[in-house]
C-alpha cells in the first residue's frame, strides 16, 4: 500500500479492507491509516441513516449476503484496537470504489 506523511508527521497507509467497527456497530471499509487511527465508510443494509441518504452500492461487499447493501457517506475514524480483524472475502467492486472516491480521497 502506499505510505506517505501527513502534516503531524505521522505515516499515512493507504487501505482496501472491511473491518467491523464497534463505534457504529457494523462493518465498515477502512481505506487510511493514520499512526494507529483508521478512517472508514459504514456499510448498511439501510437506504437512510440519521436522514442521510446513504450510497447505493452495485455488489453486496459481503459475497454470502445477497441484500441491496450501502456506504453511509460520513467517514469515521477510530483506534485500530476498537476495530475488529480484516474480514476475509470482502471487497468493493471497481464500480462501486468510484461512487465513493470522492469520499475516501481527501
């Protein structure tokens, strides 16, 4: 993944996983660390959140779920500790880390 600084000085890694966030109590796509913070995006089964529209997505990250599934589009961040391990399988589809660039790279 790609590493470099940001303005504390501290490294930034680049991330592409789903880990479960006992924050907001559901999984999340964890796409920056930052020293031992990680940001994310929410994944919902939940068309709204808190009167939020929430970002349709084309393929269910979870491959055994078969339900319409959404990116909440509030990022999120927490210590690495208070989230769960790497879920194995997951994944965003080409299409659907497009919809949500505009979020995971600022």
């Amino acid at each position: 993944m790609a590493k470099d600084k940001n303005k504390k000085g501290q490294t930034k890694i680049k991330k592409d996983e789903f880990r479960h966030s006992k924050k907001i109590k559901h999984p999340g796509y964890v796409f920056v660390q930052i020293g031992d913070e990680m940001q994310y995006l929410g994944v919902t089964h939940a068309k709204i959140t808190k009167g939020i529209k929430n970002i349709p997505l084309d393929q269910n990250p979870n491959p055994k779920d078969l339900n319409k599934s959404y990116i909440v589009p509030k990022v999120e961040s927490d210590d690495k500790e208070k989230l769960g391990k790497p879920k194995k399988g997951w994944n965003l589809s080409a299409e659907d880390k497009k919809k949500i660039k505009h979020l995971t790279h600022k």
